[in-house]
C-alpha cells in the first residue's frame, strides 16, 4: 500500500503535467482510484461467506461491533472538539475528525489473518469474514451520520456497500467465482494506492511526521483496550482483540471517498489521507508487538 502510495505522491509533485501529456490509460491510472476501489471491494467481499458458523459470526460480530464502538467514541469526542475543518496550524495541523474516525474503523486483515494464524484459533481467524464488513467507507459514513457530524443521502450509503454485498452474493453463489475473485484483492491493492498518492500534497508529508507517529500508536492503544476488554467479555483471551487494533491498508482511500460523498469533507480530505496512510505504517509494527506480548503472557500462565 504504501510503496506505490508515496511512488505516485511523487510523480504527481515532481511532474505534475504528466498525466494530462500523456492522457488515455497512463493518464487513467493517476485518477482511477474510484472504479479500481469499486473493482476492489467486489472482489473482498466474493471471500465473505454467508454460511459462518455460530461462533465465527459471535466473535466477528462482537468485534465489528467493539470497532463501531470506537469510531462513535471517537466521533463524538473530536465532533465536539475539531468539527468538520481539519486543525490550519501547529503540531496538529492537518488533524481532523475524519482522519481520527477513519484511523480507528477498519481493522488490517491480512494483519489480524496473520496474527491468527500464529497466536489465536481456527475461530478467531474465521472471525474476519464478519469483520470484513468494515471494509470501505460505509461504516465511517454511518458513524459519522449516527453522531450528526454529516448527512449521507441513503443512495449514497447504498452505493458505498453495494460492491461490497455485490461480492458477497456472487462469492456465496458460485465457490468458483469466489476463489477467482479472491485472487483480486492483493492485486488491486497497489493500483488504487498509486492512484490516491497521485492525489497528494507531499509537503503535507512532513507534517504527518509526529503527528502520524501518536496517530497510529494511539489507535493501537485505544482501539485495542477496549477490543480486548470486549474479547475478555464474549469469552476470548483478548488476543483477538488486540490483534484487530491495527488501520487497514483500504482505510487511506476512505477520506477521499467521504469527500465524494459529501462536500463538507473535502478540505480535510487530502490531509487525512497522509495521516490514515501513516498511521497504517505505524500499527502493522504497534498491533503485531502488542499481541505477541499478551499472547507471551498467557503462554506464561499456562
């Protein structure tokens, strides 16, 4: 994600006429994050299955809610504070509800998969078909609208889980479309991410620098306490929990798709970006150290 983010941040700053000189495709794939994005999620949510087991959708469903959680927290604590306009000066310039609420929504889950696979169970790695859910704008447009910082048309919210659901029925339709499908989804990864570091002011960069660095270790921390305190409750060992405490990689395309959807966004858009896209970086170190350590722990207790 964040190779051929900061590659087309580049290219864009250092000569930003190439994509109008060249135009047709090449100049198609520094502005086609939108339709790679829609591409994107119907091919996520082809690997949701809709024959999960009791379990599997009690675990995902506690955690998807835990992150819904923390994004309505969030919201309603930097509504309050920051409002719609992203912070103009200082060492928090560029900060922004929509930055912190995106940050905090979706959960890496080739990260927490991974996680899975050395430190938790069958259960807990099946979990993330349910998590899935998070994927893309449209729980960051319902936590938004649900604390009364914007006002999403229903079309709009319809259009932005559309591909997603569209996904899942051809996923649990045909297995053969969903194994085909499935193969899309790291391939994609690195165009839409092209496509949006297109899109960026790099010397916002620099100011993500500190700022990028609390960013991501406080949604590591936040998110993942109360995570954990909900995997604790449902019956879990809380690694689970800690191990979803991470930004997905999608989540830095989120603010620009926010922006489409509602005008009122687009200043803190751009900005955003670079603080979600650093705060990515940052809990796919924090999350895996953190869960490695708990999960040390109750090695310990055995």
């Amino acid at each position: 994600m964040i190779g051929p983010l900061l590659l087309g941040a580049l290219i864009a700053n250092l000569v930003p006429g190439l994509p109008k000189f060249f135009g047709s495709f090449t100049g198609a794939i520094f502005t086609g994050a939108l339709p790679i994005l829609a591409v994107f999620f119907v091919c996520l949510g082809a690997t949701i299955e809709f024959k999960a087991a009791p379990a599997i959708l009690r675990k995902g469903g506690l955690l998807l809610a835990a992150k819904l959680g923390c994004g309505l927290i969030v919201a309603l604590s930097a509504g309050r504070l920051l409002g719609l306009a992203p912070i103009a000066g200082g060492a928090l310039a560029g900060l922004s509800t929509l930055a912190l609420v995106t940050a905090v929504n979706d959960t890496n889950g080739g990260l927490y998969m991974a996680l899975m696979a050395q430190y938790g169970t069958p259960t807990d790695a099946a979990a993330y078909s349910v998590m899935a859910l998070e994927s893309g704008p449209f729980l960051t447009m319902v936590t938004l609208g649900g604390v009364g910082l914007a006002a999403f048309p229903w079309p709009v919210l319809v259009g932005a889980v559309l591909p997603l659901l569209l996904g899942m029925a051809l996923g649990n339709l045909d297995p053969e479309m969903r194994a085909f499908l499935r193969g899309g989804v790291p391939v994609l990864i690195p165009f839409f991410a092209f496509a949006l570091g297109a899109t960026l002011d790099l010397s916002s960069v620099w100011h993500a620098g500190a700022l990028g660095l609390v960013l991501g270790l406080g949604v590591t921390a936040f998110s993942g306490l109360i995570l954990f305190l909900v995997d604790r409750l449902g019956g879990g060992n809380g690694v689970a929990g800690l191990a979803a405490s991470s930004t997905a990689g999608n989540a830095a395309a989120v603010p620009m798709l926010i922006a489409a959807a509602n005008p009122a966004y687009a200043p803190a858009a751009a900005p955003a970006t670079v603080l979600v896209s650093a705060s990515i970086v940052v809990t796919a170190f924090a999350t895996p150290l953190v869960t490695a350590w708990w999960a040390g722990r109750l090695a310990l207790r055995r």
